[in-house]
C-alpha cells in the first residue's frame, strides 16, 4: 500500500491490480503500439520516414568506413614513403 501525503490527512491508494500489471509489460505494450500504427491513417509516412532514416543511417555509416579506409592509406603510404627514402644512400654528384 502507498501513502499519498499531499495532504494534511494520509489516504491510501490501493495498489495496482493484477491485469494492469500484467498489460504494462513489454510484450503487450509493443503489442497494442504495432496494432495502433497498423490501423493509423498516418502508417505509410512512418513507415517512409523509418526507411528513409535506414538508408540515411547506411550511407552515412559506409561514408564513415570508407574515409577510415583512405586515413589509413594515406598514413601507411606516407610511413613507407617517409622509411623509404630514409634507407637511400645518398646521392653524389
């Protein structure tokens, strides 16, 4: 039992019931949210709008690898050029 004291006399709120509890899992709530979306006017444009962020979420993840992929080209090319020319033996003229 919980005690609601915003008051001067304490009342008590009984506690939730069993059905109620139960509704609030997880499994039930993605439940009643899927049912709604299916018979929303508006399902299209949400379903539009989510694969619009996919496509948007891949590309900017590929563009992510891929600007890793060239760093690393230019730092390893730049390293063997760097150890490369350190191995020379001087020129004379």
């Amino acid at each position: 039992m919980v005690t609601d004291r915003s008051d001067d006399r304490a009342r008590t709120i009984p506690p939730p019931d069993k059905d109620e509890t139960a509704e609030s899992a997880l499994v039930p709530q993605l439940a009643m949210m899927s049912r709604g979306l299916w018979v929303s006017q508006t399902r299209n444009t949400v379903a539009l709008l989510a694969g619009a962020l996919l496509v948007l979420n891949v590309a900017q993840r590929s563009l992510g690898e891929m600007l890793k992929l060239k760093l690393r080209q230019g730092v390893r090319g730049e390293f063997v050029n760097r150890k490369s020319s350190r191995n020379k033996p001087l020129e004379q003229s």
